[in-house]
C-alpha cells in the first residue's frame, strides 16, 4: 500500500475522531457511510475496499458531516473537498445518515 495513500486516510480518520466520529473497518455488503448508533457516532467502510476507495468514502462521509466547525489542516480539507466530489464506481453513493435506537 502506498505510504502517502495510507497517510492520507490516517489524517482523515484523525479529522473523524476530532468530530466524534469512530471509523470501523467491517466486511459485509455495502459501500459505508456514517451512522448514529445508540449514541455512538460510527463511520463504518467496508474492509474489502480498496484503500483509494476507503478515501473517498470517509471523505465524503466528512463532507456531510460538516467540517466548517473544527481545525482541520489545508492540505486534509482539500483532499476532502476533492474526494468527496468523485463518484464512486458502479455510480454507488454512500449511505445516508442513519440513527437507529
């Protein structure tokens, strides 16, 4: 795995952990996305993705999030702005906001 590729998504699950959010690498049938679960804040990716595509998921999960609020260094919100604008193959998106009790 590319060093500055694996640096990226660390800076972003940084900028996850600064909004409350924990991310979760789970196996299973879908793309990921963030989700409010017994007040646990989660952002859940899929493990079989690839890394590039595990950016552009916490990125876009970020972006709707809101970002506007916290710290979040220049080069780590232009990543987010421009990953959170790519589509993701297939023209999947990832999954709205979910609160479950």
């Amino acid at each position: 795995v590319d060093p500055e590729l694996k640096l990226m998504l660390t800076e972003l699950e940084e900028v996850a952990d600064k909004l409350g959010y924990k991310v979760r690498y789970e196996k299973g049938n879908f793309a990921g996305g963030y989700c409010i679960l017994k007040e646990s804040q989660l952002l859940v990716v899929n493990s079989r993705n690839e890394i590039e595509r595990r950016i552009i998921i916490v990125a876009k999960s970020l972006k709707e999030i809101g970002i506007d609020d916290i710290f979040v260094k220049p080069n780590v919100r232009e990543i987010i702005e421009k990953e959170s604008s790519r589509k993701l193959a297939g023209n999947e998106e990832v999954t709205e906001a979910a609160e479950t009790e």
